[in-house]
C-alpha cells in the first residue's frame, strides 16, 4: 500500500488592521505610522495629528486601530489593546508579556509597512511611532523590520519582552534611528523605564537619542507634543 501525503495545512492569514487616515493634500513622497496605546484608539491621535499634518501635507497619517482583547492587568475587562499585558509597567522587570500577541500586531503593522513600499514609497521615507503600548510596539517593529525605515518614534514606552527581543533583532536596522521621548512625571510608564529602554538599545549598538524631561503625565501637553513631532518630521521626512 501506498501511504497518502499529508499537504501541510495552510498559515492562516492575519486581518488587516482597520486604520484612520489623513491623506496627503500634495504629492504623497512620506509615510507616518502612528499606534495609539492601551486602552486608546486611533480616532484621538487622529485629531492631536491633524494641526502636524496640515504643516507636512506631503506625508500621509496612518492611525491603525487595535483590536479589542482581555487585558489581564485591567482585570480581565476587554479594550483596544496590541497585546496582552499580566502586571504592572510600572515594576517592568517582572512584567509577563503575551509575546505570541506582540509579535502578531508587529506582523500587522509590517503590512502596513509593505503596503506604503507597494505603493511606491521607499522605506527610508516611512516613520513607526507610537504611545505608550504603541510605542512598544513601534520599537519591536523597528528592530525586526525586513527594511531600514526612515526612524521609530517612541512616546512615553517601553522595550517589550527585552529579555529576548534582541533574539529578533535584524543587523540591518542598527541603521535605523531610535527616538525615544518621556514625560517626567509619567505616572504609568516611569521615565527611568524609558530611559532604561534608550540604554538597552545604545548598547546593542542601535542609534538611539532619549529625553525625558517633557511636562505632563503619562500623555505629553499638545504643544510639546508637537514641537516634538514636528521637529523629528522635518529633520527625517523634509
């Protein structure tokens, strides 16, 4: 008798994620990926990014929205969320992260990433930034992207899973600029975390710039906010 092969079964394909979008009034030639944190949504950023994109309108916005999963350190109640978080960020050494959750949003953001460079875009002209576990989320997909980008922007966040994110890490992206930004009275995500964060990738080798010193709480005052962004676009995006 002849045995009869097994065809494998088939990856299954990941959603796309829904996205907010402020489309370019001029010639698209730049890309900012921007991922709201826990418990947020992209709707907000949309409205704080608006005045930043009037004065870039060759950049298009791109605010993807998290789908709305149980968060373990919020009790369990469901919310808009990139992965599952089991502790507290503020004692960050003993957090237990959902790393299979993390590593399927930073797949979903990739896509994103591909579909700009389908478009047209190179990567050198796309931007990954984000807030609180957004920002965590921008960085893991700054270190394992298949492509320099043009910088990750990471606000009042964090290194996931950073006993083995490194694992991931591509050599090619120690090209891509890190730049990580803090409020110094952050009453989620202490400033020394960020600032451990900054030091963890300086010594992997990776480009990285870290302030900490910005008014507010664990968001940034809207003016800050967008001196900071607008700086960072003008300087990477021109």
């Amino acid at each position: 008798m002849f045995s009869q092969s097994r065809a494998k079964p088939k990856k299954k394909e990941l959603e796309p994620l829904k996205s907010v979008i402020i489309q370019p009034t001029t010639n698209h030639s730049a890309s900012v990926i921007f991922l709201h944190g826990l418990g947020d949504n992209a709707t907000n950023w949309q409205k704080k990014l608006e005045p930043i994109a009037r004065t870039y309108p060759h950049v298009k916005f791109i605010m993807p929205q998290a789908p709305e999963i149980p968060v373990s350190m919020n009790w369990g109640w469901k919310m808009p969320a990139w992965y599952n978080i089991k502790g507290n960020t503020r004692d960050i050494m003993n957090l237990k992260e959902d790393k299979a959750g993390l590593l399927k949003s930073v797949d979903q953001i990739k896509k994103i990433v591909q579909s700009e460079i389908n478009s047209g875009l190179p990567p050198q002209r796309i931007i990954v930034a984000g807030h609180s576990q957004g920002a965590a989320v921008a960085l893991a997909v700054g270190l394992t992207a298949d492509c320099h980008l043009a910088g990750i922007i990471g606000l009042s966040g964090f290194l996931p899973c950073r006993t083995e994110i490194f694992n991931w890490a591509k050599s090619e992206n120690k090209k891509t600029p890190f730049f990580l930004y803090h409020t110094y009275y952050d009453d989620v995500i202490p400033a020394d975390i960020g600032s451990q964060s900054a030091q963890l990738l300086k010594e992997k080798g990776y480009q990285v710039e870290f302030e900490g010193d910005f008014n507010g709480n664990h968001f940034f005052d809207p003016e800050e906010l967008q001196e900071i962004l607008t700086k960072k676009l003008k300087e990477i995006l021109p």
